[in-house]
C-alpha cells in the first residue's frame, strides 16, 4: 500500500518537499505511529461514508439523540457543526456515579466527536466539525473495532497532498503528526505562488 500511495503521490503531485515528507508519513506507517501517539487502533472496519443531506432541524434531532443536545440551527454548515456548540455543550456537563449511562454515553460522543473533529481530523478552518464522523459513534461500544488510525492517516494524507496545489494558503489534518515525526524542526513551510 504504500508502494502505491507513493506512486499515486508522485504521478499527481511533484513538489520535492511535500514528496520527501509524504515518503516519510507513509514509511511510518508501518510502526504505526496513530498508535503510538495516541492509542488509536489501526486494524478493524475502515471509517468511512457520505455527507447526508438533512435540514438542520434534523440535524438538531440527530445531535440530541447522539450527543445529548440539539444546537442552534445556525450553529450548522451543511453536514458540519461549529466547534464552539460542542465546546459550549461539554463545559457544562457534569458526571458523576450518578449520572445514568446513556447520559454519559451521549457526553462520551460528544467528546469523540470534538476530538476527532478538532484535533484528529481538523478542517482547515479549525471551526467546523464534520458529523460524517457520529454515525460512527451511534454504537458507542462498537466505535472500537474502526481503524481510525488510518483515517487520521488518510485525511493527514489528503490535506498535505492538497496542500501542494497552487493557491492553497490553509491546510487541515492532524499536522501534530508531523512534528512528532520529528519532521516539524524542517524548513518546511508553504509559500503561496
């Protein structure tokens, strides 16, 4: 696989730099750094799927049922919700032994969601929330068994390969990543064309 991942980077993109550190991100793929770094597994069923088409009072349905709270309707872009309504949403939660499970179910969501969302799988405006990712986390106890390490890795992968198309001044992805790598002391910077 990353045979192919480095020929399909330097059939498509030809930027010596971007090229280097794809090389060195697929490379350590293999001593599966999402693991290392943050424990999240790499073998299980892929997470992937599609932006559904819903109005926001659906969404707000949607975000009740799964996360416990039902944002304000300006509070969605299309199939993404700002970071600031979880954010808002998690600093009032309180657990304790008390709380009943399925509250702490929904509370547990939402904070996947914020993780993935805004750290793992970051948009380049940081603001948005893809919620693509919460039909992953309907089944709390089943959210194990998806290789989301990979999908850090591949939307990592994306973003750095966008990165190298002309006019591209923001990127997304865990670029934290990177700099574990011990990548992030490079000159490695994007100027604009």
């Amino acid at each position: 696989m990353v045979h192919e991942m480095e020929l399909y980077y330097h059939n498509n993109h030809n930027t010596g730099r971007m090229r280097s550190l794809m090389v060195t991100l697929m490379r350590s793929c293999g001593q599966n750094v999402p693991t290392v770094i943050w424990g999240l597994p790499i073998d299980g069923e892929p997470v992937s799927g599609t932006d559904l088409e819903r109005t926001s009072v659906q969404w707000q349905e949607y975000c009740m049922q799964y996360i416990g709270f039902a944002p304000e309707e300006g509070a969605f872009k299309g199939s993404r919700l700002h970071v600031k309504a979880i954010i808002s949403h998690i600093s009032r939660v309180h657990i304790t032994p008390d709380t009943p499970h399925l509250t702490v179910c929904t509370d547990a969501r939402a904070v996947a969601l914020l993780l993935l969302g805004g750290t793992m799988c970051p948009d380049s405006s940081g603001n948005l929330v893809s919620l693509i990712y919460l039909a992953k986390l309907e089944d709390i106890v089943a959210a194990r068994n998806y290789s989301w390490g990979s999908a850090v890795l591949a939307f990592l992968y994306r973003e750095l390969c966008n990165a190298s198309e002309k006019g591209k001044a923001a990127i997304g992805g865990a670029l934290q990543l990177v700099q574990d790598l011990g990548l992030g002391h490079a000159s490695f910077h994007f100027v604009p064309d």
